[in-house]
C-alpha cells in the first residue's frame, strides 16, 4: 500500500476501553478512538477547552451524559457535544457499548472548498465537485 494510504483495525486490541485509531492511521488533523464499554462502565465526567466531538454508536446504547442530563443513543446514531460542555459516556445496557469517538479543534473551511474530482484515473487536471456529475451505478454483473 501507499505511503500516504493507512488501515486500522477496528476490533484491534483494546487498551483500557480504548482502541486508538489516530496513530496507526497516520492521522494529523482530528482524533478518533473505538471506545468499548462491558455493561455498567463508564468514562469519567470530562470537557474539553476547544476540541468538540462526535459519537457514533456501533453497537448497544449508549447513555451519554450532557451537564448531568441523559441523552439515549442506539446504534447507528450519532451526536455532537461542543466544547466547554461537560460529558460522560455511559454503558447503562445489559449488552456491550461500542462507539467512535471523533473530535477536532480547529474549524473547518467551507470556502474555498479543498475537493477536486475527476472523471477518469487517466484525467491529470482537476475540476470542482460542482462540475462533474456522480458517475454512473455499477452494472449488475459487477456486484460481487
């Protein structure tokens, strides 16, 4: 593979409830962690000064505490907590909990846009997402 490509693995070895993803990815710019919780446990009440984040449940429900106030998510769901907010994720189901964790701190730049598409692997010349329509569906006989 590329040097500029990377892959983790999402059911890697859990260090204390945590698979860390951003290391093995190479990734710079934002954090991201599998978190996996048996029935009962908890992370500690935690804010962040600038880092806002994002969770997106895999599998269970997660319970996540917003200034001391439930909020209930089921699989597939996600939520976002600003900075400043205290929260705490909570595993109040019979079953394991597992979920990304997403967070960044520095905004993102609507415009200009840094997206360049091309309509075929051969194209050296880049143009806006804007200009290029979505390519067409793959045939049937494609489809593994």
């Amino acid at each position: 593979m590329r040097d500029d490509v990377s892959r983790a693995d999402l059911d890697a070895e859990l260090e204390d409830r945590f698979v860390r993803l951003r290391s093995p990815l190479g990734v710079t710019s934002f954090g991201i962690n599998k978190i996996v919780f048996a029935p009962g446990q908890r992370n500690r009440i935690h804010r962040h000064r600038n880092q806002e984040e994002v969770y997106l449940v895999l599998e269970g429900t997660l319970t996540l505490m917003v200034e001391g106030e439930p909020v209930e998510l089921e699989r597939g769901e996600l939520i976002r907590v600003g900075p400043d907010v205290r929260r705490q994720l909570v595993n109040r189901g019979p079953g394991q909990l597992s979920l990304l964790a997403l967070g960044g701190m520095v905004e993102h730049e609507h415009v200009p846009r840094d997206g360049e598409v091309f309509t075929a692997w051969e194209d050296a010349t880049a143009r806006s997402p804007q200009e290029v329509p979505l390519p067409d569906d793959l045939p049937a006989d494609e489809l593994r």
